[in-house]
C-alpha cells in the first residue's frame, strides 16, 4: 500500500485534506535536514473534524460489538504488515533508533489493536440486589456506554504507540475520535491512520488534525468534545485540566522514575535494568530512571559497574540496528538537558559522560554528588542524564523518592521479599517495578501515576472505565403487584 495520499496528514470524515493554516516543517533531529511538511490546521478545521466525528459517533456505537471487534482485528494485522514502513518513518522524524520503533510497532502499536477488541468482549456489566422493598419485583442491571466524542492528543516519544491505544480502547467502546499526534512525528502517525478505511472503519470514526499546542487547546476547549486522552507533560496536563470543565480525562504526565538500589540486591541485574532505565529512547520515556538512588554498602561497586556498563552502548546513527541510542528528538529536550547538567555542575555535581554532544546527540551522563534540591533530582529532565545518589537506609529512599511529588514508575532492588513488599508499599507510585527496570511495561495491565504524573488509569478495562459511562437500569417487573416503600422499608 502506498501512503501517498496521507502525506498532508489531515483526515477529515474520511477524507484528506490540506490544512487551513498552511504547512509545518519536520526536521530529522540526526541530520537536522527538512524531511517533510505537513499540513497545518487551524481552529476551523478541528471543528470540522469534531462535527464528523460526532455524525459518525451514533452510527458507529450502533454497530454490534462483534462488527466493531472484527474491524479492529484488520486493524491490527493492516498495522503489523506495514510495520516496517512506518517504523523506519518513526525513526526519520522523532530520532528513536530503529530497534526501538520495529519493538514500537510490532509490539505496542499493531497489537494495541487487537487488545482492545479481545478486551471489549471481556468487558461486562453486573446486576444488583434490589434493597429499597422487601419485594423480589425489581432488577437492577448496571451496564454501560460509550461517553461520544474523544480528543487523542499524543506525544512524539511513542507516537504510533501511545495513539494507537487510546484510539483502539475508544473505537472498541463505540466512541469516535479526533487525533492530534505530535507535530514531531506527524507523518507516522498519519500512515497509521491511512489503513483505516481498509480496514473497514467508517468516515468520520477517526479524524486527524495537525498542527501545534493551539490545535490541542482548540480540542480541550471544543463542546462537543467529550473526553480527552493525554500523553505529556505535567505543566500541559495541569493546563487541560484547567480548561477541560467537566469533560472525561485521562492524562499520563511526567515521571520521577527513582531506582532504588538495597545493600542486599543484585548488583549486576540492577546495573542493566539501570543502562535500559537511564538510556532507552536517550531516556525520553516518561517511565525512565530519572535518579538512581544506591545503598553506601554497594555504592562503589554499583557506579564502577554502571559507567562500564554504559561505556558500550553506541551512540550514532538511529537507522543503524547497531545503535543503542540516537539523538533527542527537539530543542525543547535538548536545552533542558542542557540547563538540568549545567546547573548540577555549578551546585558541586560530579559530570561523567561516554562522548561528546555532537547536534541533537546529548552523552549518557552520569551525575554524582548531586544536591537534592538540584532541578536534575526534582523535576522531569527527560534525557540520557542520570544523577546516582548516595544512601544509607531504605527509609532515606523512600524520602528522595517521595519528595517530587511526582508518582508514575519506580524501581526496587532488593532479594528480600518483606523489604520489597513494605518499601513499595511505602512509594507513592502507580506502578512498582521489582528487581526490574522502569521501563519494564505490561501492555493489559493498569497503567498511571499519582499526584503530579497524571489523572486515571490506561490499559485493559481502565480505559472502559475512561471512557465509557455507567448507566443503571432499573425493572421494575410488575408481575406480581406493587409495594410502597412508604409502608414498608429494605433497610
């Protein structure tokens, strides 16, 4: 299939359109070379892309659920055979390197798919007792729709990824969508859109629209806009909560990632998850080690190990399979990088780095005698830098990792199981990865963040629960007369 007519990457009621507000760049972050434009929208176009998608949104709901299940199921199989393409597309625009977009489309994008159909066959309602009147002539039957219209607002580090689940959970529960991917990888996206129509879904079910953070806002502000999906950051999620009044939200936002080293754990089994922690995506994953705090009794050795360690990875060429690491995506990544080292430099931080910054290619950096209060240890720097702190208890941990606020993913090494138990107890994290990396991801289980990283659950039945509406039923059977519950009270 050719994904010619996708270029412009602007999908209105099915069809391709040129945005109203011109074209943008994208700029390969390796070369720094235009690769492409891509059509721009304005506010009138996401409007346009609202109205189908609220025309489309009865029809598509009233397909039965197995119709819905099959289309998706195409859907996936289309998404897997062009896979390729679409990695290597992944690849030019945003920087990751190419082992990490073919496990971001064979893995995450196409199967996402295929989850959310098998998952909405799964998904059930429940009946209840009737308590109100000693009668047994009422049935309570708890089921559920969908909520309407959903905005998909995606981030450029799992574009195709991150997009295609909440599109799939949100089709699979009968709602529509509108899509705005990352003007960082635009065109992707785009060609994961374009095989819709062969996959059978109908005009309107899913709109594209491109462009910047006004298209986004235009979305979050829409009236017909009833739930919105968002991937980023914390200070953006704060924003569309405070716009968004009282539609539905889901919003994944900024991670603190500690990894927690105990005196007792595996030293080489925490280095490693450490390198895929710290160093996978240039550490551009909201779910990344973002501080490494190790016990004092293993200290030493954990760095020794860890900078040998990170001393192999290559650092080069994205569309290389060779390469471990490529560039960071934007200038936006970059300079913040920059800003978080510089100023833990200036605070008395130690800075290690393998290499030299060449572009967009930014060192894996390791920080040590890092102040706590450094930007690099409260805040999200969302780069190959890792600061590695010194500690003398597990309680000490749970303090640093506690203090940002934030709560998406830790990371707790330890071969005792009380201790594993009590100290992930005591995080405040969504998710606890034990003897594992944070950047370890199980693609049906619940996925979120507490406090600063983010508002619900995604994945499985979380993203029903998103986006769909209970709604209750009440019978009442009138078959064998009725009772007043003035005289004669349940309770």
């Amino acid at each position: 299939m050719e994904f010619d007519h996708a270029h412009g990457g602007v999908l209105i009621d099915g069809k391709w359109l040129d945005g109203a507000a011109g074209t943008f760049e994208v700029r390969s972050p390796g070369t720094g070379e235009v690769v492409h434009e891509v059509s721009r929208c304005d506010v009138h176009d996401v409007s346009a892309a609202v109205r189908a998608a609220r025309s489309a949104q009865v029809g598509w709901a009233n397909l039965s659920v197995i119709e819905r299940v099959e289309i998706l199921r195409r859907m996936a199989q289309l998404v897997h055979a062009h896979g390729e393409e679409i990695a290597r597309m992944v690849t030019t625009e945003t920087g990751k390197t190419i082992r990490e977009t073919r496990e971001e489309l064979y893995e995450y994008t196409a199967p996402a798919y295929s989850r959310a159909a098998e998952q909405i066959l799964r998904y059930t309602g429940k009946t209840y007792p009737s308590t109100q009147e000693r009668s047994n002539n009422k049935r309570l039957v708890l089921t559920h729709r969908p909520i309407g219209v959903v905005a998909v607002i995606a981030p450029y580090n799992f574009p195709t990824d991150i997009s295609s689940i909440a599109v799939a959970h949100a089709l699979a529960a009968g709602n529509t969508v509108v899509w705005k991917p990352s003007e960082y990888a635009p065109r992707a996206c785009a060609m994961v859109a374009a095989l819709a129509e062969e996959a059978g879904v109908p005009p309107g079910v899913i709109n594209v629209v491109q462009g910047f953070g006004d298209i986004g806002a235009a979305l979050v502000e829409h009236d017909d806009v009833d739930g919105i999906f968002f991937t980023g950051s914390t200070a953006t999620g704060k924003a569309i909560a405070a716009k968004a009044g009282l539609k539905k939200l889901l919003l994944e936002l900024g991670g603190d990632g500690p990894q927690i080293v105990l005196a007792d754990a595996d030293v080489d089994a925490a280095v490693t998850g450490a390198v895929t922690g710290s160093f996978y995506l240039a550490g551009q994953v909201c779910t990344s080690a973002e501080r490494i705090l190790v016990h004092e009794d293993v200290y030493d050795e954990f760095l020794e190990k860890f900078k040998a360690a990170i001393s192999e990875l290559r650092v080069g060429d994205p569309h290389d399979p060779a390469t471990d690491m490529g560039p960071l995506c934007n200038d936006a990544t970059l300079t913040r990088v920059r800003a978080h080292v510089a100023q833990a430099r200036e605070l008395g931080a130690e800075v290690w780095q393998h290499g030299s910054e060449e572009g967009n290619f930014y060192p894996p950096t390791v920080l040590t005698d890092v102040p706590l209060d450094a930007d690099v240890m409260v805040h999200e720097t969302f780069g190959p830098v890792i600061p590695v702190v010194r500690i003398a208890s597990a309680q000490e941990a749970v303090e640093i990792a506690s203090s940002s606020g934030m709560g998406l993913v830790a990371s707790l090494w330890t071969r005792d199981l009380a201790t594993a138990w009590r100290v992930a107890e005591a995080l405040p994290h969504g998710a606890v990865n034990i003897n594992e990396t944070s950047n370890y991801w199980d693609q049906l289980a619940p996925f979120g963040g507490a406090g600063k990283s983010g508002v619900g659950r995604e994945l499985g039945d979380c993203f029903f629960e998103a986006f769909m509406e209970p709604k209750l039923l009440v019978f009442e059977l009138g078959d064998r007369g009725r009772v007043s519950r003035e005289t004669v009270g349940g309770w």
